[in-house]
C-alpha cells in the first residue's frame, strides 16, 4: 500500500516534457534530432525587460512582495486588462502568480470540491486535466472536429453541461491547435452559458497577442456583463514577451475568487519573484512593437509549415488563428506500415514514434491532448529547422505501405 495521495497518482507526467526529453536522450546518443515538442518561443527577452529586472535588484526590491502581487504589477495588470481586452478591474480583483500555470491551480484549489465537473473542449493544454484530476474533480472532454477547425459548438457545449459542471476551461488561441474564436463565436457560446449560471468561466488568454492576419481577440469576459461577472481571465508574460522562465502569470476576476485564489497563493508559494514581477511591469507598460514583429515572424513560419505538411501524403492541416502550433490529422495514415519495422500505425503514438525513430523529428501525440489521430507541432524553431522537419515528415508520410 502507497503512502502517496490517491488523487495524484492518477496525474500523468506532461507528453509534451516526455517527448522533449527523449529527443534529448537520442541527440545525446549522437542522432540528428529536430526538436518540435516544447511551447515556448525561440526568442529572448526584449533587453528594456531584462534591465528592468537588474534596476530592481540593484534598488533592493529583493523581500518578500505583497502575496497577491507588486502593487506597480498589479496596477501594470489592471491597465493592460483596460487597454487591451476592454476589461475595467478594480485593484482587488486582479493578482500576479508564479506563471499562468499557477492562476490555474489557485482557482481550482479555491472552488473545486470533490466531484464537481470541468468541461474541456478536446484537444485541450495537456495540464488541464491532470491539475482537475490532482483536485478531485471530474474531467468531461467536449470533442471538437477538423471540420470545424477544433472549436467547440454552442450545441456541443449546451449538451455537456450538468448540474455538477463547475468550470468551463477554454484558450484562445488555442494550445494545441492555434484555433481561436471570433467575437461573434464568443456571443453563442456565450448565449448558451447564460442559461447556466452556475457555470465559471477560466479563459486562458496566454497567447492573446499571437493572432495573425485580420484576425482580432476578444477576451470571453467582454462579451456581457453576465459573462464578466463569472469569468476568470487569464494571462501571462511567458508566451508574448519570451518570458517563460520568470515565470510570471496574472488574472482578472471576480473579487470573491480572486480573494480566495490570493488566500491559496498566501499558502503555496507567498507570491511570484519581486525580481520577475518588476520585470513584468516593463513588460506590460512598454512598447509592444517587438511582440508585433516577433508574431510576423510567427505567421510566416505558419504559413510554410501549414503549406508543406498540407502537401504530405495523408496528412491534413488547417489553418490557425493565432499561437505557435499547429495540429495536423494523420487518421489516413493509420493502418499502415512502417518501412523499417513493418510494424503497423495503429494510433497517432505510434505515427510520432516512427518519426523520432525513423526522420528524428519530435512532436507531441494527439492523445495526449484528447483528441487523435493528431499530432502537435510547436512551430517556435527556425524557418530552416521547420523546413527540414517538414521535409522529413513529407518524406516519412510517403514511405509509409498501405
Ligand atoms: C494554454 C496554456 N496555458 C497556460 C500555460 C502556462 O503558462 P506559464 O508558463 O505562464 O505557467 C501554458 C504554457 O505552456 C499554455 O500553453
């Protein structure tokens, strides 16, 4: 008999960590390794960012900070959420945390209690579900489709909802599959959860300034005042600004939740890095020109990756909207037969395992994102890196024997 809590060893290790790891055991081992399976882009931290964080060690802001956050990164939060999502909070129903990651759990800790239910469209973050499960409460996956480019469908949602439905957590753009709602696709969803009003709302907005084309975000929040008063927005420094190791995150909220995720913060991690959060308020009060030409670059490395695996035998891609990744369908590649085993692709762990083990290209599975025969490309890497893993998978695809 284990001394370990029930509830977390049903938590499974991160795929998405797993696979990084084992490209970096074969690349160890001396093979030529295109590592595609990490989110978190390939740039650096702008340098007025990183000034910002030596300034505040030198000035001594080095003790424990306020646990819901620097009153300067509180403040810096309130005015992004004004500025850019159109969202008016007062200082008490905004906090800073040690990464988006931790806003998630303060918000499950403070409301979950055993049973409750947690929609989550599919594919969905591959943490979601595991932190719910940690929790006691009930995962209930909402499939999307390829046809409808993996969003969620009002009548979808209207028929997952139970009296035990406590959440809703959705991410626009979306990790896995970069697809991202429109306003008036927010106004039905929103239509629906209306007649539901013991349902929260956690929108994860994390990749909120990587959006592409015309396309133009909208924060679920702002939708109606009915939705505001149950949504839980949250955000973060780490995707926009090439921050993930400071490991800052914020949300904006209800002031009941808000005060009950600070009490859970007050009792896990007193609050993020002063250092981190004196940076984060350069972040968000400066210039976001360099997020701006960062996301061009962004949308062209999409569009060569979308057109050239769209030309793979058996693979189909759409189009995203925003974030870094892209998430292609295999399912006219299953049934068949490797060329160097002859073992048979029965599912899209099988698919991605032949192509580490035969083109050494490392991408993460679509199971483990509850949604298959998929498999998700993080397309932070270089043109020319994404070009040759391309040209591996097109070359992978055709090899394959029916
Ligand atoms: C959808 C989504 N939400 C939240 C996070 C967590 O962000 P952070 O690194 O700020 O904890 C990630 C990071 O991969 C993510 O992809």
């Amino acid at each position: 008999m284990t001394y370990l809590a029930k509830n977390i060893m049903k938590v499974q290790p991160a795929a998405t960590i797993a696979v990084t790891n084992r490209a970096m055991e074969l690349q160890a081992e001396g093979r030529d390794i295109i590592s595609l399976g990490m989110g978190q882009p390939d740039f650096d931290t702008p340098d007025h960012i990183k000034e910002a964080a030596v300034k505040a060690i030198w000035d001594g802001e080095t003790s424990y900070p306020p646990v819901p956050g620097t009153p300067a990164a509180r403040q810096a939060v309130k005015d992004k959420f004004k500025r850019f999502n159109g969202l008016d909070y007062d200082i008490d129903q905004v906090m800073v945390s040690a990464g988006g990651k931790q806003v998630i759990y303060n918000a499950l800790v403070a409301t979950l209690n055993p049973g409750d239910e947690v929609l989550l469209p599919a594919p969905y973050w591959v943490s979601y579900p595991d932190m719910v499960t940690a929790l006691g409460g009930v995962n209930k996956a909402i499939p999307t489709t390829l046809e409808n480019n993996f969003k969620m469908m009002p009548e979808d949602l209207e028929a997952a909802i139970s009296d035990k439905t406590k959440w809703l957590i959705f991410n626009v753009p979306s990790n896995p599959t970069g697809a991202a709602y429109t306003r008036a696709e927010l106004e039905a969803l929103a239509a629906v959860l209306e007649r539901h009003p013991h349902v929260l709302v956690l929108s994860d907005e994390i990749y909120e300034h990587i959006t592409y084309g015309d396309f133009k975000f909208t924060s679920m929040a702002s939708i109606s005042p009915a939705m505001y008063e149950r949504t839980l927005t949250m955000s973060g420094v780490g995707k926009a600004y090439a921050m993930t190791g400071w490991r800052i995150g914020y949300a904006g909220g209800p002031k009941e939740l808000i005060k009950t995720m600070i009490k859970v913060q007050s009792q896990a991690t007193s609050g993020a890095c002063s250092i981190a959060q004196a940076a984060t308020v350069a972040a968000l009060n400066g210039p976001l020109d360099i997020v701006e030409e960062r996301v061009r670059e962004f949308e062209a490395r999409r569009d060569m990756v979308v057109s050239m695996l769209n030309q793979a035998k058996g693979l189909s891609c759409p189009t995203p909207e925003g974030a870094f990744y892209v998430y292609p369908n295999c399912a006219d590649l299953i049934g068949k037969k490797r060329p160097d085993t002859g073992a048979v692709i029965a599912n899209d762990e099988d698919f991605v395992t032949y192509l580490l083990e035969g083109e050494g290209v490392a991408v993460v599975h679509g199971a483990a994102f509850g949604l298959s025969p998929n498999f998700r490309i993080s397309y932070a890497a270089s043109r020319q890196q994404l070009e040759d893993a391309c040209q591996r998978i097109q070359r992978a695809c055709a090899a394959l024997i029916d």
